[in-house]
C-alpha cells in the first residue's frame, strides 16, 4: 500500500453461492470489500517447519561453484 508501506496482492476471490448463504442475512459483501484470505498451499508438518532451515543449508552446502 503506497499510504502505509504495507505488503498487499491484488487477487481475484470467488466464493461459492452456497457458504455466501450460511453466512446469513446480517452479513454483507460487496466488490472491493477487504478480505483476509488464506490459501491452501499444501499441507506441512511441524517436523518439515523445524528443520526446513537445516535441511536448506545442507542442501546449499554440498554445490559446487
């Protein structure tokens, strides 16, 4: 965001007729509303999040330049 620094994605986000209608009447979306959306990247371990940054450095270790 140019006002405040912060790190933003323009995105495109469609959601399904069908939870739109759980969420109720009280609640009301529009275009260009602020959304947090997650994204499902795949599926990790606690384990893979630990040793992710030794896995790395192994793996960067062993090159030849």
């Amino acid at each position: 965001d140019p006002n405040t620094g912060a790190a933003f994605y323009k995105a495109r986000v469609v959601v399904d007729k069908d939870e739109l209608a759980a969420l109720g009447k009280d609640i009301e979306m529009y275009p260009g509303m602020p959304a947090d959306v997650l994204i499902v990247t795949g599926e990790r371990t606690l384990v893979s999040y630990m040793f992710a940054p030794i896995r790395e450095s192994f793996s960067k270790s062993f090159r030849e330049h």
